[in-house]
C-alpha cells in the first residue's frame, strides 16, 4: 500500500481517537486516562513488533535511539495535553486545533529535515491554520 492510503488509515483511526478519548475522559483524570491508553499501547505495538520476528536491537545507531527517545518524549507531552485539553473542551474543537501538527510538521520538516516546501505546503497550511482557528473561536 502507498503512503497515503496508510496516512489515511492514520487519520481515520486518530478521529475514532478522539471520540473514544473524549468518551474516557469525561469522569477520569486525563492524566490517568493518558497512562491507560499509553499502556494499551505499548502493548500493542510490542506485540506487532515481536509478532514479525524477532528484533534486531543491535541495527538501531544511537543517533536513531536518541531521536526514537526525543518522539517518544514528545509524543507523552502531546498526549498529556491533548488529553488535558479533551478533558476541558468539546471533541469537535479541540481534534481540529490538534491538527495544527500538521502545519509544525510542515515547518520543521523545512528547517530540520532541509525538505523543499513550495507554495502548495504554504497554501495548504495556512487552510488547516485559518481552519483550526474558524473552529476554535466563537
């Protein structure tokens, strides 16, 4: 399968997150609720990856770990936030201002990655940042 029917699916399972989030959060601590579904996936994603085989830990270069650890940290205090934030504000809001993380993907992909970013990129951001903020005030 291409990259984007994957994206696709990514999306398409991030929706169904933040309704189930919103559901389990709306008499839980969101932090609480965070370390639930972390759990979960953690579990999950050990399964698949010895489900394949068993893993070559000694390929991955330190320079890859640190990086793997940097998202990993990122991806905790995004959880926390969007959980927090779930736990504060309606799902049809706050999914959408989530999803400015496409629009700092864009942009450090430019500055970190040295990936070329035409006006398509700079159009399509700036839909999802005029969107976000459509949704987000009243």
């Amino acid at each position: 399968m291409s990259w984007v029917i994957w994206a696709l699916l990514s999306a398409g399972f991030a929706g169904v997150t933040a309704i189930a989030a919103k559901i389990g959060t709306s008499h839980l601590d969101a932090n609480l609720a965070t370390g639930v579904r972390t759990c979960v996936v953690l579990v999950m994603s050990w399964a698949i990856v010895f489900a394949q085989g068993v893993p070559q830990f000694d390929q991955v270069s330190g320079k890859a770990y640190l990086a793997l650890i940097i998202s990993g940290l990122a991806t905790g205090l995004s959880w926390l936030c969007y959980f927090r934030a779930l736990s504060l504000g309606p799902a049809s809001s706050v999914a959408p201002v989530d999803k400015l993380s496409v629009v700092f993907s864009i942009i450090l992909a430019g500055v970190f990655l040295g990936e070329a970013l035409t006006w398509r990129h700079w159009v399509g951001g700036g839909f999802i940042t005029l969107g976000a903020w459509i949704i987000a005030t009243k």
